[in-house]
C-alpha cells in the first residue's frame, strides 16, 4: 500500500512538472512573437509621385502631368493608370518583419553594391526617394534592397521587386472592344462620306 502511495506521488510530480514545461515553451514562445515587429522601410503619399523612374535590367520612365501618367519613350500612347499607380503604391509604404542589416560592409554579397535595378520616385516638393533593389534571398525567398540615405539593407515582399519586371510597351493601354467597334464605324462612315462626295 506504501508503495502505491509513493508511485503516485511520483505520476502527481511528473505531471506537474509536464505542466510547469509546458506553460514555459508556449511563455518563450509568445515571447518571441511579441518581439517581431514590423520596421518601416519607407512611407510617403503616392499621391505626390510625379515621376517614376527605373534604371537597369528595366528601363521605364512615367510622368505625370494633370494627373495622367505617360511613358517618356512612347509619346502619344495611351498608358494603363491603374497599373501605374500599382507600382507607385508597391513602393510608397514599404515594411518588413524580417531582420534588419545593420550598415553590412559588403553591399556586394546582397547584389546592392552594383544593383540590377534602381527605383526612383520624385515627388511634389522636389525630393527623390532612391531605391537600390538587390539580390534574392533563396532561404528566405525575399529580396534585399537600400534606399539611398540610409545604410541599412532589408528583405522586402517579392511583389515590391518583381512587379517591376515589364517593358514600356506592357503599359499600354488595351482598346476595349467597344471601343474598336466605335472606331471602326467612324471610319467606315468617313469612307462612305468620301465614296459619296466624290460620286
């Protein structure tokens, strides 16, 4: 009977201690959640781009003037906004909760001491917001970029850097069927005008 007693003493103790484990996992675990916080990159209204420009493996230019974008290298076309104002707002507020590099020494080991491409954002009041996009981190499947001022490098979400990957001619804007239809009739009617005229 002594020895029962004993044996369960010892299952109470283990239990407890089973228990008192448990509790300081999930502790240390919540813990490091509430440590990963979100480090602003960069912020600033999209609404006050009125240029962007990108150097490198791509090349685009966009202006905006009377609040309508163009293509510096394809005058006359008419450009699709609303892809556009995506890249804009892509850079316009940039966070990460990844870990932040700290002035690293070798900007080459990122792909940022010579970066494939350059983003850069001129506003209303003059000011340029640089941004050098680097290399692909292939651990953590996001990409390391610099923004000129601040010698910090930070992984950022693929979309921020890929969505840059199109030509000027990707920007134009599709004619809608109506309105293929619509110019169509107009030139059939110009013509039978003309046929007319001429009889």
């Amino acid at each position: 009977m002594k020895k029962q007693k004993w044996q369960f003493l010892i299952l109470v103790a283990v239990c407890i201690l089973c228990g008192i484990g448990y509790l300081w996992i999930r502790r240390q675990d919540f813990d490091q959640e509430t440590q990963t916080q979100e480090t602003q990159v960069i912020d600033f209204s999209a609404e006050e781009v009125t240029e962007l420009r990108v150097e490198g493996d791509v090349a685009l230019d966009f202006v905006k003037q009377d609040g309508i974008w163009t293509e510096t290298s394809l005058p006359g076309e008419k450009i699709d906004q609303d892809s556009v104002n995506s890249l804009v707002s892509r850079i316009s507020s940039i966070t990460t909760t990844q870990s932040v590099l700290e002035s690293p020494e070798d900007l080459a080991a990122y792909g940022l001491e010579e970066p494939p491409r350059i983003v850069s954002a001129t506003l209303t009041n003059g000011s340029d917001v640089t941004i050098r996009m680097g290399e692909k981190s292939e651990l953590l499947m996001e990409y390391y970029i610099q923004v000129e001022g601040d010698p910090n490098v930070y992984l950022v979400a693929p979309n921020i850097v890929t969505g840059f990957d199109r030509a000027p001619e990707d920007f134009i804007e599709e004619e809608t069927q109506s309105e293929t239809e619509s110019t169509a009739e107009t030139e059939s009617t110009a013509e039978t005008e003309s046929t007319a005229e001429t009889e």
